[in-house]
C-alpha cells in the first residue's frame, strides 16, 4: 500500500471508534447507571476524539507488522463495540469495549506515526 493510501486506511478505524462513540453518546451516557460510569464515558469520548485529531495531525505511514496488527486488532474491537450498541442493559460489557476500542486507536496513532 502506499503511504497516502495507508494513512487514509489506518485514520478511518480510528475515525471509526470516535465517530461510534460520539453518535452514540447521549444514548450511551443516558443508560449509565452511576456518576462513575458516566464520568468513564466522557473521559472516553474524549480520549477517542483526541486520538481521531492527533491521527489528522501526523502522518500514519509506519505499516510494519505490529502496526498491522493493532490495525486489525481495531477493526475487530470496533466492530465489536458497534454489535454491543444493540443491547445497553449491558453497559458494563460496551465500556469495555468501548475501552478497548479507544485503547487500540491511541496505539495505532502512536506506532504508525512517522516522524
């Protein structure tokens, strides 16, 4: 893959866990059941928006194997995160997720990055 391509690539899984959390937010944030919960909530979505605009801000070329890795690892857990919408009786289960997912993007940005 080329470098534009692979960027591209790598910032829509990342753009991807963001953009789950925050079009599910007041949702998400409604079904919390305790100020802990929804005080993890909003530390994640802001993890995951910070995570999306540093990935804007570099250059994600680095597209060795572990980077890959991460990358699929990701996608995994994004979709994960996106089945777990389906059901918020399992709160405890999507946070998880949710952290996972959130996690992953964050060490994507940071492994992919090229000086």
């Amino acid at each position: 893959m080329s470098q534009p391509d692979v960027h591209q690539t790598f910032l829509a899984a990342i753009e991807s866990a963001y953009q789950v959390l925050d079009n599910h937010f007041d949702d998400l944030y409604a079904a919390c059941h305790s100020g802990e919960e929804k005080s993890q909530l909003r530390n994640l979505h802001a993890a995951a928006r910070d995570a999306y605009w540093r990935g804007v801000a570099t250059r994600l070329c680095d597209d060795n194997s572990v980077v890959r890795a991460v990358y699929d690892d990701l996608n995994r857990a994004n979709q994960e995160l996106r089945d777990s919408l389906r059901d918020l009786q399992h709160l405890s289960a999507v946070i998880v997720l949710a952290t996972q997912a959130v996690r992953l993007a964050a060490s994507l940005v940071t492994l992919a990055t090229v000086g």
